[in-house]
C-alpha cells in the first residue's frame, strides 16, 4: 500500500465526509453519484453500487451454477420417479 491510499479525512457537524479529489478521480466518483456504505466489524466501507451489483451476480453465478446441477443430478435420476407425476 502507498501513501496515496492512506489518508485523514474529517467528519463534519452534520456527519458528513469529503472524499479527496485524487480518490475521485481515481475511482470515477463524480458529484451526485450514488455510493453504497457497508458497516462491517466497526470499519466502512464504500463502493459503487454497479462494483455491488457485480458482485452480487459474481456470488450468485455459483449458486445458479450449484442449484442446476443439482436439480439436474434429481432430475435425471431414473430411481426418482416421483418427477414422472409432474410431467402428466
């Protein structure tokens, strides 16, 4: 990690922050966009809700992939013909 990634920053009256100009241009904040903020274990944590959104489908790609194969393996399972019913 270098300098240009640790930084102090103060909270305002109101509770607001400012993030530093280098950060924002950096990671393409521009004024007026949205940020997503996670409290996880007493640290935040703030990211755009595209960067969330993408990993969300990157978790549940797995999952997807998972259940598939699963139904799959009952599905295709000539023992089980309880599927049979279903398909009257």
């Amino acid at each position: 990690m270098n300098n240009d990634n640790v930084m102090t920053i103060r909270v305002s009256d109101k509770g607001q922050i400012c993030l530093p100009s280098a950060v924002r241009q950096r990671l393409e904040i521009e004024r007026g966009d949205d940020l997503v903020l996670f409290e996880i274990d007493g640290k935040i944590l703030l990211e755009k809700p595209a960067k969330v959104i993408e990993k969300i489908k990157d978790d549940f790609e797995d999952v997807l992939h998972f259940s598939e194969k699963s139904l799959r393996e009952v599905w295709d399972n000539d023992e089980d013909d309880i599927w049979s019913s279903y398909l009257k």
